[in-house]
C-alpha cells in the first residue's frame, strides 16, 4: 500500500510550489517496494541485456509503461496520480515510465538539467515522481535540487550551463527506499557519480498538464 492518502495534500503543495520539489517519506509500504522492485528488477534485467550504449545514458530506460502494462497501469492510474492532479492544477497525462540506475563505481551523473516536458516553460507544464528503490545518499548519487529554480526564467533548454551545484539553494534529495520524491519539469536538478559500493536505483513516472502542448 501507498501512504499517499494519509499526506495532507495542501501542505505538500505548499512546499512543493516553495521550493520547485517536495520530498515523500515512506510513501511506499514493504510491500508496494517489493513489488515495485521486482518489477524493475525484472524490466531492467531485460532490458539491458541488449543495451550496448557506452553514454551517460546507458543506465536508464524510459518508456517502461509502453514494454510492460503494469508501469502502464501505474503511470496512469498509480496511487500518486491523484497527488500529481492536485500539483498540477488539473488534469494531466502520463508521459513516461523510466528505469534510473546508477551503479557502482559510475563516475559520473546527470548534469543540471530541466525535464523536457520543463522545456515549455509554463509553470504547471509538467512534474515528476521519483520512488527510490534503495537508500539514494551523497555518497551513491542521490538527485539535487536548486532551490526555487522553477520560477527563475533559464535559456528554453533541457541542459542548463553555468549553475552554481553548490549554492546554499542546492539540496541534496537524501531518499531511503519507498520515500518518493516529486519535482516540477521546470525546476533544476542534477545527480552525481556513484563510487559508494552501494546501488542506486529508482524509478521516475513523467506527466504533462493535459493541454501544455497545444499551448505552444
Ligand atoms: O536519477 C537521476 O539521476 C536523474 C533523474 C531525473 O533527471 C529525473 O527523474 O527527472
């Protein structure tokens, strides 16, 4: 089972309009992680099996919910669709289901980036669900956030040059497994490299606000 309809949601919203992110603790019960783990467990297995890209990137799949009907059902209609509604002013719709490892002795991450979905730019253009499936720390490449970005006005790029990742503004996003993390498209994040010994691996659901793209 989820927590999600224990949170009081107006307060989430409330950090989570402050400051560009909100952090969930134990969103997800024993139970819901294991299956979610198994499920990812097994997608990536298979996944990247075949997987002969030697980028940044060789470590993530997304689309998982068009390969496998269970990120599908959870894209759509996962406990923290509601929650993801009440952020987004609205109704919205499910962009992607996405894999995100970052495994031992990786040396580096993710550079400072916005969602693409952040790239339009409109302040309910979109947001993101981050379940850690293990405990993400400094050490193995936890998310950072900058604080408040969101509502900072960046060239309309999905990459973001010259940011500071060690502002007082920048926070690191410390996770143990069945916390959630949620982020604006638009807010700037990054990770870092893992040379913990320890995994790191979690998986993101990506939505618009239903609509953004006739906007543009
Ligand atoms: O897991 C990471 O290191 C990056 C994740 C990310 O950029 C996202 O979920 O939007």
């Amino acid at each position: 089972m989820s927590s999600i309809n224990n949170l009081n949601f107006a307060s989430v919203k409330k950090n989570y309009d402050r400051d560009g992110f909100v952090i969930l603790r134990n969103l997800l019960d024993v139970q819901a992680l294991s299956e979610l783990r198994d499920r990812a467990l097994s997608a990536a297995d298979e996944l990247l099996d075949n997987n002969n890209d030697d980028s940044a990137y060789k470590n993530i799949i997304k689309s998982l919910d068009k390969r496998d009907p269970w990120f599908n059902h959870q894209l759509e209609r996962g406990t923290h669709v509601s929650l993801m509604k009440y952020l987004l002013n609205g109704e919205i719709e499910g962009a992607s289901a996405a894999w995100f490892d970052r495994p031992d002795g990786s040396s580096h991450g993710i550079s400072p980036h916005v969602d693409v979905i952040g790239s339009y730019r409109e302040p309910d253009a979109g947001a993101t669900i981050w379940f850690a499936l293990d405990q993400a720390q400094i050490e193995n490449g936890c998310l950072y956030y900058l604080r408040g970005s969101h509502k900072n006005k960046y060239p309309i790029n999905t990459f973001i040059s010259g940011i500071d990742t060690q502002s007082k503004d920048a926070v690191a996003a410390e996770l143990k497994p069945g916390d959630a993390v949620i982020h604006s498209a638009l807010t700037i994040h990054w990770s870092c490299g893992n040379e913990s010994g320890h995994p790191r691996r979690a998986i993101s659901y990506f939505y618009w606000k239903t609509g953004i793209q006739d906007k543009m």
